[in-house]
C-alpha cells in the first residue's frame, strides 16, 4: 500500500467491480484504504474540535453525537479522504463531469446514542428511483474507529435506491461494520441511518458527500 502519489492502491481495487456494487446494490464497502499512521494524524488533528458539549440539537442530528463542520479548514489531512485517487476515480464515473464536494463533516456516536431516523441524502428528485444513470449524489462514511454491530455502525438497506422503500417485514437493515480506514460508498438514495452505540466509548467516522454540478 502507498500513498496518494503512488498506483498500488488504485491496482488493487477492481474499479468495475465497485461501481457494479453502487449501481445494483446501493453502495460498496472498500477496506484498509487509509494506514494507521493516516488515521491517527487526522485524529489528532480533529480531537481539539471534540467537545463533549457540542452536542446534536435534535433526534436526527442525535442528542448524544457530535458534529464537526468545516473540515478542512480545521483537519488539512483530511483532503487526502477526500481527494482519495480510488475515489476520484469512482466519482469520475459515477457522477457528471465538474461535479462538487457539497459536505464534508465530522460524526462522532458518544455512547447512549439512539437510532438515527432512516433518510437519504440525495433528495433533489424525490421520485428519482429506478434510474441509475441519474444518479446525482455520492456519499461515503469513512471509518476512523472501528464500526461495528454495537457501537453504531451505518445501517441501511440494500437496494433503497432503486425503490424508495422504508423499512418494512420483506425488507432487512443491514450495517456498514468495518475496521478503521474502510469507507463505505453509497448512492445518495440510499436509504441510511447512524446507529445506536450500546458501547462505553464514542465512534468517529468521517462522511464526505458529492453533487452533480447543477445542485
């Protein structure tokens, strides 16, 4: 594994078969992009901004989880997640040319946390389901602790983003488990929702979030 100037990463990562995953399935899960010593510079940077008073407004936001906005200006080593070459390259051809970086945040699950309310991400066009070539949003939920079953991993469902459902007895929630410096790619339809942490310590992820140009 190199870094951003180096292609063993990039080789590594069957592209084809990524895109396949989010187009049919809704999203795609790659492991170990980021190396610990990544991952524990971008927390350093980020800790000062971790404050256990700042917590959510609201359930959606979560009353026991933070949120950290403005990233880059506050953690620089988070561009390389951002303009992550494996990434780029999914974006490249999953979303239309001179698309934007429209979010870019902290989400830290402290413990006590409940279930987030399912939503998406993408709803500029409500009724846009079953059209796959319109795809006008990509989010990712980038793992800087580990996710797990207990400590709130992303639940979602499969294939939401073709048609639109909620949670219902034929469909199932699964969860985004995976270790630190995995990313977990999905459609922007994609119904989604953070986990509760039934554990003793919080669970940091990282979500950066692109748009067609027009939005």
């Amino acid at each position: 594994m190199t870094g951003m100037k180096g292609q063993p990463i990039l080789n590594s990562v069957d592209i084809g078969q990524q895109i396949k995953a989010i187009r049919e399935q809704g999203f795609s899960i790659i492991k170990g992009l980021l190396s610990d010593k990544a991952i524990s510079k971008i927390r350093g940077e980020l800790t000062p901004f971790l404050q256990r008073d700042k917590l959510g407004r609201n359930n959606f936001e979560g009353y026991k989880t933070e949120r950290v906005y403005a990233l880059l200006n506050k953690a620089p080593s988070i561009a390389q997640i951002i303009e992550h070459p494996v990434l780029l390259e999914l974006l490249d051809q999953l979303l239309p040319k001179n698309y934007l970086l429209s979010a870019a945040l902290a989400i830290n699950v402290h413990p006590g946390e409940t279930l987030q309310p399912m939503h998406r991400d993408d709803t500029s066009k409500e009724e846009n389901f079953g059209h796959v070539e319109t795809l006008t949003g990509i989010s990712m939920m980038w793992a800087i602790d580990d996710f797990t079953e207990k400590n709130g991993a992303t639940e979602f469902i499969p294939k939401s983003h073709v048609d639109g459902n909620t949670i219902t007895s034929s469909n199932t929630v699964s969860r985004a488990c995976m270790h630190a410096g995995s990313v977990f790619i999905f459609d922007g339809r994609l119904r989604h929702r953070g986990g509760a942490n039934q554990t003793s310590s919080p669970r940091l992820g990282i979500t950066p979030q692109y748009c067609a140009p027009h939005l």
